[in-house]
C-alpha cells in the first residue's frame, strides 16, 4: 500500500532507464501515486467484523476510496436457490448451507455497509461495494479432486444472482451505495450493467475466450448501439429509465430493477439453452489449436463444418453440398435428426449461441441437385445387412472404393429405425430416398422385404458368391420394464408404437397415454401421441430422475414441455394395474436426491419408502433401450461384448467370424 501511494522509488529507475534511450521521457510528469482508490477482494467464510476493520483502516489510515467485494451469498438462501434452481433451471448445482452459514447475512450488511458509508463521508472519500465474488457449491465435477468439497461457480447464473443482489442493495440504499460490478459480464449485458448505474464494470474470465482483447471490441459496438443518441453514460441512464434527466440514482434504480427481473427469465441464461457437457474436447493442444475446429472433433463422422459453413456464407450451396458429401454419406437424413454433437463445442458459444450447424446442413440438402446415375462397381462382393443410416454408408463406402455392394433390408422401405420410428414432423418423407439415391447411384443393389434371420442366414450369404458381409442392423427389440403383466394389452415398445404411427396405421391408444424413458425415442413417443390425439390425449413421460437430467436433444425437451406434455418426475415405475388382461395403470415409486452422485457426477435418485401412486393408463409406452437382434449367425458363434452387443475390432470392424463386420448400434 505504501508503495501504491509513494511509487517513486520504484518510477525513478526506469525513468531513468527510458531516458537512456529517449531523453525526453525524464521530462515527463508522471504520477507518483498508483491509484487514489481500492477493492478489498475478501475470501468466502472472511469474519464481517475484519471485513469492517479493513475497510476503515483502508478509509481512515491510508485515505482511500474503497470498494468491497461481496459475496453473492449475500441475497439469502432463499433468493439465491430460486433464481438457481427455479429460474434459470441449474437444479443439479447444490449450494450448500454452510456457503451461507459462513458469509455475511444481508441483516449484518447493511449496519456494516451503512457504517462504512458515514466513516468514508467523514474522510472525504468514497465507499461502495463490488458485486460479486463467486458463488460457493458442492464440487461435483472432476475439475477439482475429490478431497475438494466445494466448487466456485460463476458466468451465467451468478449474473442473474448478482444483478438481483444488486437491485436489493439499490433498493436499501434508495440507490445511493456505489457499486461496481464483475458477474458473468460480456459484451452482450455490459451496456445493460452501464444503464444499471454500475460505477465500473469489469470482464475478466470472458476476455480468455475465443478472440481475447478483440472481444472488447464488441463491448464498446454494443455500448454505442444501445445508448442510441444519447450523448454520454448518465444522458443515457436516464434515457433507459424513461425519466428526467437530473436523479441519476432514481434512474439507475429503475434500470437495475427492470434488469434484475429481465434475467430471472432470459433464455440465454437457463441452463436448458445450452449442452455444456461436452464443451471442452480431449484434443492434444497444438500450437496452431485454432486450425482443427471443435466442431469437427464433436462429429462423429468428422464432418468438415467450417469449409461447408464458409461455402454457405458466400452463397455456393452446390459446394457446400458437396463439401458435406465428401465426409458424410447421410447428409440429408443428418441435416434432419443429427444429435448435432458439433454445436456444443462451436466457439460461437463464447459468444451467445452456437452456429445452426444442423439447420444449415438441412437448408443445403434441401437445394441438392439429384446425382444422375454412376459407375458400375466391378470389385469383390459384399453384402450390406440393413438400410439404416449405417448400412447406407457403409454401402456408399465400399461403392466408392469399387466394391459390388448389395443391402438386404428387412421392411419394404430404406431408413432402418431412423427411418421407420423417426416421426415425420422431424423426418419428413423423401428425405431417406434422397440419400438412398446417391448410393444407386453408385450402383447399389437393395432387397427390400428380405429378412436376416427369417428369409437368409450367413450360409446363404455365402453360398450366394458374398465375399464379406456387414452387418448394421441395428437394435430393434425393445428392453423390457421386467414387471410382471407386460404383455398385457395397452402395453408396448417404442418402436412398435413409432413405426405403426410413421407407416400411417397408428396403434389406438386411448386419452391416456404413459411414456417410459428420458431420451430421444421417448420425446418422439410423447410428441407422436399428442399429435394422433389431436391434443386430446393426457400424455405423461415418466422418469426417475429430474428434467434437468434427461438425456434428450434439448431442443426435443423444450417442445415437449411447449406442446404442453406432462413430465412425471423422481418417478420409478413398480407395478402395472392389470385388469382382465387390459393395462389399467401404472403405479410408481417416488424418488429423491439425498446428495449423492455417481462417478460422472449425476444425483442419484433414491426411493421413498410409502410414497407409491398410480398413474391411471391406457397405454403405456416402453422407450427405454433396445437388444440387438442375432438370430442370422446360424450357428456360427460370433462373439459378443459385455452388453449382448457384437464385439467389434474398433479398427477393422471385423467381428469374430472371418469376413463378417459389424457397426452402429448392433455393436453399440
Ligand atoms: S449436424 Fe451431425 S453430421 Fe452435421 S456436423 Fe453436426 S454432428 Fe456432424
């Protein structure tokens, strides 16, 4: 501090430094003084009384403006956890109560920071407070070891927590308690901070991300954007405010308040708006790093998105068409249900939201022009076992490298479960046809109608002149609840279910309708039967743990919930309500978190005892997994993994008979 105040010990050496080479520079008046002003960053759990105690001798003993940093615990338990966990959705984030137990209670702020306020008057000087340290939670991630009970949680969710934290201190002070503000701040909610009356406003952990310093940049455009024509900060606090221009405080305060509830409901704020699990990759960091883009690490089939993002930006759609191609023999059906693992690792979500990635992969297919007929493949034979999207591309494969490739599908159409149970609000019909057509293209021969297992085994294959064959037939049985009665009527699968409705001859369902699972296939489920019930039906998805932890598309989450469906949630089903053979209801367990986690660091959910009810049922959907389906091997003992699966070399996809491979999901 002594040195903060008197630099010149340390100024008159490089003074004199600097002269050596530019003589003029010892003409300069440069301020001894570092700064006239300081922020006291106290530590979570730091005694409210040292706190004081600092503060006046900051004040009183070394005559500086002084600003404290508070922490977001501040706003009570009861605040905090409902902006967290009610607002904006971040159920899984447990704030302990010791993070409060600890911390200053607002009660004991206000005597302190209104103490603080009187000594600063009295000195001459300024006090306010710097909002906020981050917020103390339970470690559940694997960032810090074990050992660590406690994690620092701060971006998005400490932004609403801190804004609100701030209007209830600009409501107890009438707007009079300076305050300086750091919270989750970017380019996007600086302009919003400035109208909030915020004497500064600092950005630090954003400036690490994607474009560094340039980011600032943005700052200031959307400063400028919003201030309009105001000519200057406090012109445009008061523009913002709607009020006379003269009470600065009494305008900040209504722009802080207006904010504060703007957050609680912002969507770029709740965790549901973005997939942040898988934001960081396992890539070697390289020295050119931003060479290789993380969405292409994030695709499964390494897709080139920045070549094909760049086609599109100039208008070339025939390009970008083709750029696609080259790396993905499915585009049309993936432009369409792709799980998009590419957008939650695009580094537009340093910014806001991710690249439409998948949209514009549909948006370009959408323009291609139909391939005219091709070569004819003169190389050895391989028979492709099923027409999904793996079967496709592997055909499209082994076509391209000349091989004579023949599919062997089971239904009368292409498309296996992607296209059989895939609802056509999501998949329309065409789109399986319009991949299909490359690979005839190519010269690829497919039976429909021909069951493995039913109508061919291996041996016939064989006998047949196939040199190898690839088996993708995916997993098409659906697994069992293992309740007893669940083949009863008004109980079914999945896929069952999907394709009657995608084949035009839906299943009668009845108005109430129960879906067992949390992923994809049980959204499609829920969504499917509202439709076919004109809305009518009461459908009800029933998971055991919260909705914050399905493991759906988020996207496929928040239509659900928009289209009105029911989520039963901490729900384990335990018995079926059969009567005369006929589904009646579904009675289940209730769950809780007791705040424990398994090894990824998702809550158990454990069983209530006496909390059984009864779900009443029509019918009751079973989308939780599938088996793979075996039966064409014929004898031939194909080894299998841990799981029931096909074991696979990961390389060669050679299974354990010779000549035979195997992929997608039969392999899991
Ligand atoms: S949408 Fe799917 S296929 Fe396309 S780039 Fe993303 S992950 Fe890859």
């Amino acid at each position: 501090l002594d040195q903060a105040q008197d630099g010149t010990e340390f100024l008159a050496p490089l003074v004199e430094l600097a002269a050596r080479h530019e003589p003029a520079v010892a003409d300069i008046d440069i301020p001894v003084r570092l700064s006239d002003s300081v922020t006291l960053s106290t530590m979570h759990g730091c005694p409210p009384g040292e706190i004081g105690k600092i503060c006046r001798y900051l004040l009183e003993e070394r005559g500086l403006h002084t600003f404290v940093k508070c922490n977001p615990t501040l706003l009570g338990p009861e605040r905090v956890r409902g902006i967290l966990h009610d607002d904006l959705g971040y159920r899984d984030v447990v704030v302990p109560d010791e993070a409060f137990g600890h911390d200053l209670e607002y009660a004991d702020a206000v005597p302190l920071l209104q103490g603080l306020r009187k000594t600063a008057e009295d000195c001459g000087l300024e006090f306010g407070v710097k909002l906020t340290n981050t917020l103390e939670v339970e470690n559940t991630r694997t960032v810090f070891g074990p050992a660590e009970k406690m994690m620092y949680l701060s971006g998005r969710p400490l932004h609403a927590i801190s804004v609100n934290l701030a209007s209830e201190l600009a409501k107890t002070f009438e707007g009079r308690l300076p305050m300086s503000f750091c919270a989750g701040v970017d380019c996007f909610n600086a302009p919003a901070m400035l109208a909030a009356g915020m004497q500064t406003v600092t950005s630090c952990t954003d400036l690490l991300k994607t474009g560094g310093y340039l980011r600032m940049l943005q700052y200031l455009e959307n400063t400028r954007a919003a201030m309009g024509a105001a000519p200057d900060i406090e012109a445009f606090i008061a523009e913002s405010a709607g009020t006379a221009f003269g009470d600065r405080a009494a305008s900040a305060r209504i722009n802080l308040a207006r904010y504060a509830a703007e957050t609680r409901e912002d969507r770029l704020l709740r965790k549901q708006t973005f997939h942040t699990s898988s934001s960081k990759t396992a890539r070697e960091l390289g020295l050119f790093d931003c060479i290789e883009a993380p969405c292409t690490d994030g695709c499964a089939v390494d897709q080139d998105v920045p070549q094909y993002m760049q086609a599109v930006r100039q208008g070339d759609f025939a390009r970008a068409v083709e750029i696609t191609q080259k790396d993905n023999p499915v585009p049309a059906m993936l432009g369409r249900v792709c799980d998009h693992l590419c957008e939650p690792v695009c580094v537009r979500t340093h910014l806001d939201e991710p690249l439409a990635i998948r949209h514009i992969k549909r948006f370009i297919m959408e323009r291609e022009k139909r391939p005219a007929a091709g070569s004819e493949p003169n190389g050895p034979k391989v028979a492709v076992i099923g027409a999904g999207p793996g079967g496709i591309a592997a055909a499209y494969e082994l076509a391209t490298a000349g091989f004579r490739v023949e599919i062997f599908e089971q239904h009368p159409y292409a498309g296996g479960m992607v296209g059989g149970a895939i609802p056509t609000y999501r998949l329309p019909v065409g789109v399986v046809e319009q991949d299909l057509a490359r690979i005839e293209a190519l010269g690829v021969k497919i039976h429909y109608d021909r069951a493995a297992g039913r109508d061919f085994r291996l041996p016939d294959l064989r006998r047949e002149g196939f040199d190898s064959v690839a088996v993708l037939v995916g997993a098409q049985l659906g697994k069992k609840l293992g309740l007893e009665g669940e083949d009863a009527e008004g109980v079914m699968d999945a896929l069952h279910f999907l394709r009657r409705a995608r084949e035009r001859r839906p299943v009668a369902t009845g108005k109430r309708i129960g879906i067992i699972g949390a992923g994809d296939t049980a959204m499609d489920c829920a969504r499917t039967a509202w439709r076919l019930s004109g809305g009518e039906a009461r459908v009800s998805v029933i998971y055991r743990r919260t909705i914050d932890q399905m493991p759906a598309d988020r996207e496929e989450v928040a239509c659900l919930l928009e289209e009105g469906i029911e989520v039963v949630e901490m729900a384990k089903p335990q018995e079926l309500r059969i009567t005369d053979g006929r589904l009646e209801g579904l009675v289940c367990r209730r769950m809780e978190y007791c705040g424990d986690r398994d090894a990824s660091g998702r809550k158990v959910p454990h069983e209530i005892p006496d909390s059984d009810f009864e779900v009443p049922l029509d019918t009751l959907i079973l989308a939780i997994s599938q088996h793979a389906v075996l039966d064409f091997f014929d004898g031939e003992a194909v080894t299998l993994n841990d799981w029931g699966y096909i074991a696979a070399d990961p390389v060669t996809f050679e299974t354990s008979v010779p000549g035979v491979y195997a992929g997608g999901d039969v392999v899991n």
